[in-house]
DNA sequence: GGGTTAACATGAGCCAGACTCATACATTTG
DNA sequence: CAAATGTATGAGTCTGGCTCATGTTAACCC
C-alpha cells in the first residue's frame, strides 16, 4: 500500500513507541468524533484519552485539523487497500458491478470504521468553509486532493476494466462522480446510523445513471 | 415570501434601529466568510465591523453557529424568491428547463451573494462533522431541513409543470438531487472563483440524467 | 414634570480550549 | 564520564466564544 499521509505530520515518529503512540491518538480521536463530533473535539481530550501528555501530542501533529486530516489519510489507505484486495478477489465483467463494489466498500468502512462515518477523506472539514483561495496547507486542499486520489485510482481500474479510455473527459466525469456519490452517502448516514438502505441504493442508482452517459453499456 | 427563518435569533429585532444592525451583522458575516472562512471567523471581528458592542451581538444571535445559520436562512428566502420570480417570468415546456434554471439561479447567487459560496443553506456547516445524533438546536438539523425545503418546493413545482406526480418516490429522488447538485457545485466554486464552468455543465448533465429516470421524457 | 418600572445597550471580564516553551530526562557519541 | 544531541513533559500563555453587572434609554403613570 503506498504511503499516501506524506507531509501531515510535524515529526515522523521514529521508535516504535512512538509510532504505537501516534496511533492511539488517532484511534482515540476516530472514537471521539462519533462521541461529540468535530466541534467538540479538543486536542486535550484526544491525548488523556491516548495516555499522552499534550506536549507530546503536538510534536507529532501540527493542530487539530492536522490530527484529523492525518486520520483521513489513514483511512484513505485503508479504503484503497480494501478496493484494491476486493478487486483481486473478484472477477468484473463490466463498469457497473465496479460501481456497486465501490459503494459497498465505501459504506462498508463507515460502519466498521469509527470516526469514518462523521468525517471520511472526500470532505475532510472542506465545508465549514474554507475560504476559496487560502494558505497551502489548507485541510480544503487535502479534501480536493484526496478525491482526485479515489477518482484517479477508479480511472486506473476503469480503463483496465475498458481496455482502454473511452472518454478524454473521464476524470472530471469521475470526480464529479465520486464527488456526488460522497454527498448522497454522508446524508444517508445522517439519516440513519448505519446509512439509510434506500438513500445507498439511490447513490449508486445516480452514479450508474450518470457514468452510462460517458461509459460504454457492454 | 414566506419566513422561513424563524426560531434562529436569540431576541427577534422590534424596532428599526435593532433590525438595521442585525442586517448589517448577517452582511458583515457574510463579507468575513469569503475573506477568512467559517472558522478563522470570530464574532468579535463580525461585531467590530458591523459597529456594534459584542454584547448586543448575543442578544441577538445565541451563537456563532446561530449567527451563520441566520444567513444561511436569509440566502434560502433569497434564493426561493428569485426562483419564484424567474418562474413568473418564463414559461417552461419541460422539467429539463428547470434543473437548468434552478441551477442557474443558483450559480448567479452564488456569484453575487457575499459568503454564499462558502455557506449556502444546503451545506451549512453539516459537514465538520456534528455527531449523528445530536441535540435538536445542531446546524445539522437545520442543513437537512433546508434541502428538504429546497426539494419540497422543487417538488411542487415540477408536478405543477407535469400536471400530476409521476413517481411516488419523487420526493427522495429530488433530494438526493439537491444534495448532489449542491456538492457538485460546490466543488465548482472550490475550483475556480466563479465556478468552474466546465464542472457546472457537468453538474446540471448529473441531475438531468439521473432525473430522467423518474420523469417522463416528454 | 417627576418618579417608577421595564426594556435595551454595553464592554470588562470569565472560561475553555488550542497551542508553546522552559525545563527535565534520555540517549548517543568522543 | 562528560558533552551534546535529541526527546518528553505539563504548567502556562493567549485567543476567542460568551456572560452579566451596570449604565442608559424609553414607556408609562400620577
């Protein structure tokens, strides 16, 4: 699995204490935003819980968004892994089962995966509003590269899947894609706790829909 | 136009006075929201510009959030408003013409209203991630309730436009239009300024397609 | 007018939470 | 063993959301 969190981190933790360390901190802060949510979240909190005095917590990460944002990419890691594995598994006979197997996946790590389900790596903190154009560490940047990272990683499959690209517009077609089904998953699991069955089927009923225009049917 | 935004201010503004600085609060808000972002912004700098004791403020806006989320609800009474007006203006032979109008509308507001192209109601601060269940007062309540006014009044539109409901499943069709048009165009105003042109058309291609699933071609 | 009362306005200050930094400790190196 | 270099710590700073005691205006009554 290639190493996507590059650059998130103040200190890279070296010796395995404090690597087993810095991912308490994320285990904890996973749990503590399905608890109390991203506003409540405080950095204090994420270290008593991690047996880590505060000192600590912030010679590895930057700031708050930057434990967060740190989290997503962990999580993007794992959702890469888990896309990757599924696709060695089975056999796809076109685009449309990809789809289906995307969704599930994605669905699949916001039940399992604590914290997944309040903040995943498609929106990471990039509504409460970022302004357009802000420094370069912005956690709206991370948001809008890690969604090229899924779409990209889809185009791969996608035109493995195909043989070869069809559309020059499939990337942008893609994110949008990812970028849709994102919004319609994150309110299916505002809706229910284990996202709402029939907002899930809608999300992979607007995705298919919308890919048959720039896909082939096959 | 109906008020849609009651139950959000502390204290309802009585005389002039109180209703002109409360305007000028929502405006510097929303100016502060396109310069600094959701969170950078302080209701101490809001009360600064707007000319008015800190105080006074929370006698008016319980809070931050409520401060927001007054605009918010000032945007969507402007945004029905101005749906309503265009719909009086033109005669529409067909629902496709709607996503286009509606999505146009949109994308002038967004380029014309101050703050609106970091907060519009449809997002309004849901994402960074308010735990899934949660008091009632939460911003994410207030977001899913104002996609679901968006949608009931598109609704109503549209099966004025039909004659009669087609789909019994047209509301939830509707809403996971709106949220996904609403991330899509999101992204649009991310990307460049104004909107990326290229990922708006892209956005009323999404919608149109996937409604022509649940609408009749005509 | 004068006096009483109720509504409104004000900003110094409280408090919580993000983040730092001087100090203590450990570990490596000559 | 001493110096140097890295690492750990939590008391403390600072900033920003929010309050509340006090001052001010307006409304009302005699």
């Amino acid at each position: 699995m290639t190493n996507v969190s590059g650059g998130t981190l103040r200190r890279r933790p070296a010796q395995r204490r404090s690597l087993e360390r810095v991912e308490r901190m994320l285990d904890e802060c996973a749990r503590l935003l399905d608890e109390v949510g991203y506003e409540a979240l405080t950095t204090k909190e994420v270290a008593r819980r991690a047996e880590v005095p505060i000192g600590t917590f912030y010679q590895f990460f930057p700031d708050k968004q930057g434990l967060v944002r740190a989290l997503a990419l962990r999580n993007l890691e794992a959702f890469l892994g888990r896309i990757t594995a599924r696709l060695a598994e089975v056999r796809l006979s076109n685009w449309t089962e990809m789809v289906d197997l995307a969704i599930d996946e994605f669905v699949a790590m916001k039940r399992a995966t604590p914290g997944f389900a309040v903040v995943d790596f498609g929106e990471v903190l990039a509504a409460p509003g970022g302004p357009v154009v802000q420094g370069t560490e912005r956690m709206l940047d991370a948001a809008l590269e890690n969604n090229v990272i899924v779409a990209d990683r889809l185009r791969t499959i996608t035109v493995e899947l195909l043989g070869a690209p069809i559309d020059p517009e499939l990337d942008r077609v893609l994110f949008v894609a990812v970028e849709a089904a994102d919004a319609v998953l994150k309110l299916a699991f505002r809706s229910l706790p284990d996202g709402d069955p029939e907002l899930i089927a809608e999300c992979k009923h607007l995705v298919r829909r919308y890919l048959s225009a720039h896909l082939p049917q096959e």
